[in-house]
C-alpha cells in the first residue's frame, strides 16, 4: 500500500529580508562582542536569539515574551536555514528571552555596542551625517510607581497623566530618522537638562563636530545652545514664549506693520512633487553673551529668524474665533438667574466670576467689560405696629463686547514664531531652516513606530524595570532595521529615478518613489514555505516570488537566493 504523503506548511513572509537586512548591519555579531555570556550558556548565542526575537517584533508587531516559541516552532524550516540545523524551539523559551533583556540592561555594554553600531552603519551604508534630531517621549505602563526607579508620575505626552511613566530620549540621523543615541530615564524627569548628555553621547558616536542639531524649544535654553556652540557645533530650535514675550515680537513685527521690514515668501518641496508656500519671515542678528564659572563672559553670534506659517496661522485665528464665541456665550449665560445657581451680590463676585471666563477662554484683554452698579432705594411699608422700614437695594448689571482693536492686534500676532541658529546664512538660510524644522515629523514618526506599530512598545507588559529597559533597547535596534531598509530603497529608487507600483492594496497602479519600511515588508506577506513528507524524505517548495517582490530585493541588495534557497531540497527528516 503506498504511503500517503505528510503536507505541512510555514509562513515564511518576510522573514528573509529582515534576517538578511539584520545580518547586513552586523547586528549579532555585536551582541555577542559586546555583551558576553555567562559560562552556563548553551544553545544558539545571544545575539542569534535576540535577533531571532526581535524577527518575530517586527514582522508581528508584537513584543510578549510569550508568543516567540510558539511563531519560530512554526517557522523553524525557515529559521534554519539562517540559522542552521541545531537550532531549537526550546532556543526561545520565555527565560531565554528575559536574559537577553537582562544583558541589555547593562549601561556600560549597551553604551560601546550602541557606539560601535552606529559608526559601523555609517560607513557601510556611506551616510555623511549633517543632521541631528533630538526629542523624547514617554511610555505609560499599568505596573505603578516605583519611588526609586524607572516608572514615576511625569507630564505625560501619552495624555494619560493617570499612569506611572518612563522617559525616552531618542537622537536620531537626519533625514534618515535612524537612532544614534537611546536614553530610558525616570518619568518625572524634565526635558530641558537632557540634551547636553544626548548631545555627548551623540558626539561619542560620530566622532566629529560641526553638525547641526535641531530640537524643540524646550533645546533653547541658553546653556544648551552655549554649550553647543562651544563645542564647535550648530543649533536651530524655536523659542518658547518667555523667551521671545509677547512685547519682544510686538517690537520686532513693527517694522513688518510699518512695511519698513520686508519678508521673504518660503516655499516646501512636498515628496509628490508639488510645490507650495508654505511661511514668510525675515531675520535679525543678535550677540548672545553669557557668564560661566568665574563671571567669565562667552559671546557668540546668533540669528533670530521670525516667521509665519501660513498654515498655522489659519489654524489660530479659527481658533481664536471659537474661543470669542464661548467667552461671550459664557458671559451671556453669567446673566440669566437659573434655579441652583450661586446668585452673585457683589461687584467683586461678578468681577471674579468675568475674570475666570476670560482666562478660561484664553480672551483676557480681548473684551471691554463694564459692570454696571445701580443703587435704588425702597420702602417696606409698614404692618400693624411695625413702621415702615427704607432700605437700599443693590442691582448689577454685566454689559460686555468684543474689542476689535485687540483683536486686531491679537490677530496680526498670529502664526508668527521666533527660531534661533548659530549656523551661518550661506549654510542656513532662512527657508533652509524653516524646511529643516518642519521635518521635525521624522522624529514623531520614530516615536510613532517604537510605541506603535510595528515596534509596539506600548502598551508595555513587562513589570521589572531592568527588562523594561532592555526591551526599549532591542526595540530601538528595531528602529534602525527599519530606517536602514527604507533608506536603501528610496535611495536608489531616487538614483534610478524610478518608482514602485503594486505597492498599495486596492490601488496596484498607484506609484511611489518614497515607500515605507512596513508597506516594503507588507509586500511580502503570504509567501509559504511547503513541506511533502514522503518515504522519509522531505521536499520543500517555497512560493515564487512576484516581479514586485524580485525588485524590491534588488533595490535592497539582497539575492533572490535567500527565499529560492528555501525551496528546491530534499533531506531526511528528523
């Protein structure tokens, strides 16, 4: 009787290309250098579970521990073959996982393995950085407060001011978004005095000065940009408005309102091609001079660059609209007497009561308001025996109304900000510096892929901070996977002047010459791996590879080799 054939099947997705992309940057071999194991350690190295782990993050966008044996015992065909034959489930057990993130935890390792990676990448990639970003974020988790660590109460950038928190400051290659420095702090941590050690860690790295770093404003604080400037480096960061106060950007537009200033319109190259304006603005220079330690002075010259976003400034005036509205609904209200509701006697009770309005609606300055006090007098008339009694009786009255010169003048303040830069005119010019500001976004995109998808920090299920911190860690190496694989396709697709289609579910004409790291993976997706069981021989049969598939590993540099190699065998099975 002949022997019926055992089928069985993986996804193998794409698996490949994360592997290979992994293993291109040198990812594993630094882990094991940098973070040796104790004597007791057996199975495949640290590095190869590790990379192994953070495969299964970002094809699954999932980081529980406890999903890890379970996808690479479904996939171990696949995974052998990057990995050879004596690789095991048992590899990737949850206890394995949890030591991995306990030897990222160590400062010391972590530091001289996130240095040497990230100058290895730059040569092998042959980027020349120009560009830093720096901003932080934070990561909420259900585990409580711990008084002495990690998770404490914070301003929350999450919006959830209910839950204990951990700081995250990420410095990231512009325009790649790819990390160069990762710093995990407590949550209650404030921003300001972080980006001197980001700033140095940074430096550690590339090795070299005159770069340009670009931060909010919560980077403008004097000793930052003194420190920065000392160091033979460049600034450009927006002040916030105790910095440039109201009266100081009154005094620098005048000129603007007087048409004795003029302004320069400021266009934006969007990545589908269009062209748009997008601010306007001019520039002043100023010698900042500060005292350091023995009231020594430190001068250097910096370059105030007031612009308006035109898109900021529509924003701002419907939003002041709507606020003039609720202030004078609100005061309207505050006149109609209403059953449970306080009755106010007092000229100070109603000047409180306004007061609170106004600042409610952020429109304090913006109404003239008159209460109106009238005394009027009356006569209780007398009741058998009792005389008539006189009495004065108290009535106020609210008349309130929009005063159209403030908010005129409110108005004409609207979309203007105030940004400041050491960078010389010929190396930053005006509309250099507003372009390069507003691509602040590659840095919230990070951040977007390290809490959300693909990363999936967030929500964060682990309880010890110690594997907290190396979970963070591994996810940021994630980060560079994924900044690295997208920089090689757009760049050359830019080289070839070339565009991707087939790309888009639903829309397979649709053409892009700037895909994304996850929209490339997605193109992988249902490739399968096929095993035929028969007579104790196994034949597998990988699925063929579509033209979208075949050039986006030739964009990548990547041989087909690393599916077809999958298919086409036959061995015995174990």
């Amino acid at each position: 009787m002949a022997t019926e054939p055992t089928i069985t099947s993986e996804r193998v997705d794409d698996i490949p290309v994360l592997l290979t992309q992994i293993e291109h940057m040198g990812i594993q071999r630094l882990i094991d250098k940098h973070f040796p194991t104790h004597g007791n350690w057996q199975g495949q190295s640290l590095g190869q579970v590790g990379v192994i782990w953070l495969t299964h993050i970002l094809s699954q966008a999932d980081h529980r521990l406890n999903h890890v044996q379970a996808w690479a015992g479904k996939r171990l065909e696949t995974l052998k073959a990057f990995f050879g034959d004596s690789l095991r489930s048992l590899d990737l057990t949850d206890d394995r996982l949890e030591a991995v993130l306990r030897y990222l935890d160590r400062d010391t390792n972590w530091y001289s393995f996130e240095k040497e990676l990230g100058g290895s990448l730059l040569q092998v990639y042959d980027i020349q950085p120009e560009g830093i970003r720096l901003d932080s974020t934070t990561a909420s988790s259900h585990c409580g407060v711990n008084p002495e660590g990690l998770f404490q109460w914070g301003h929350s950038k999450d919006h959830r001011p209910d839950l204990a928190q951990v700081k995250i400051m990420l410095s990231t290659l512009d325009p790649l978004g790819m990390p160069i420095a990762t710093e995990i702090l407590s949550g209650e941590k404030a921003d300001d005095p972080l980006y001197i050690p980001a700033i140095q860690r940074v430096r550690s790295t590339l090795q070299q000065s005159g770069l340009l770093y670009i931060g909010d404003c919560k980077m403008a604080s004097i000793a930052t940009r003194n420190y920065i400037a000392r160091s033979g480096d460049f600034y450009l960061c927006p002040l916030n408005a105790k910095q440039a106060s109201r009266e100081e950007l009154i005094e620098y537009l005048q000129p603007v309102w007087d048409e004795k200033q003029e302004l320069t319109t400021i266009d934006y190259d969007y990545a589908d091609g269009k062209n748009k304006d997008i601010a306007e603005g001019f520039e002043q220079k100023f010698t900042r001079t500060i005292k350091v330690d023995d009231d020594k002075e430190i001068s250097w010259d910096e370059r105030q660059l007031v612009v308006r976003s035109f898109a900021i400034t529509q924003k701002e005036l419907q939003n002041l609209q709507q606020r003039l509205e609720k202030t004078s609904h609100a005061l309207e209200q505050l006149k109609i007497p209403r059953r449970g509701k306080k009755k106010l006697i007092s000229p100070d009770e109603w000047k409180s009561a306004v007061e609170k309005i106004l600042k409610r609606y952020r429109t304090t300055g913006l109404f003239q308001i008159d209460i109106q006090i009238q005394r009027i007098q009356k006569v209780k008339r007398r009741y058998l025996q009792r005389p008539p009694q006189y009495f004065e009786e108290i009535d106020i009255n609210l008349d309130f109304k929009i005063d159209e010169d403030a908010v005129t003048q409110e108005t004409k303040l609207l979309g203007w900000r105030v940004y400041v830069t050491n960078q010389i005119n010929t190396k930053l010019d005006l509309k250099q510096a507003v372009c390069a500001y507003r691509d602040e976004y590659l840095t919230e995109r990070g951040f977007a892929r390290l809490k959300g998808f693909p990363l999936s920090l967030t929500p964060i299920y682990l309880q010890r901070e110690d594997h907290v911190t190396g979970l963070i860690r591994l996810l940021s190496i994630g980060l560079h996977v994924l900044t690295l694989l997208e920089f090689q396709v757009r760049r050359n697709l830019n080289q070839n002047s070339e565009k991707l289609a087939g790309l888009y579910v639903g829309n397979p004409k649709r053409k892009t010459a700037r895909p994304t790291a996850e929209i490339i993976l997605a193109a992988f997706k249902e490739i399968t791996l096929l095993l035929i069981e028969v007579k104790n021989e196994v034949y597998a049969h990988v699925t063929a590879l579509s033209p979208l598939q075949e050039r986006i590993l030739v964009l990548l540099g990547f041989s087909t080799t690393i599916y077809t190699k999958l298919g086409g065998q036959s061995f015995t099975p174990e």
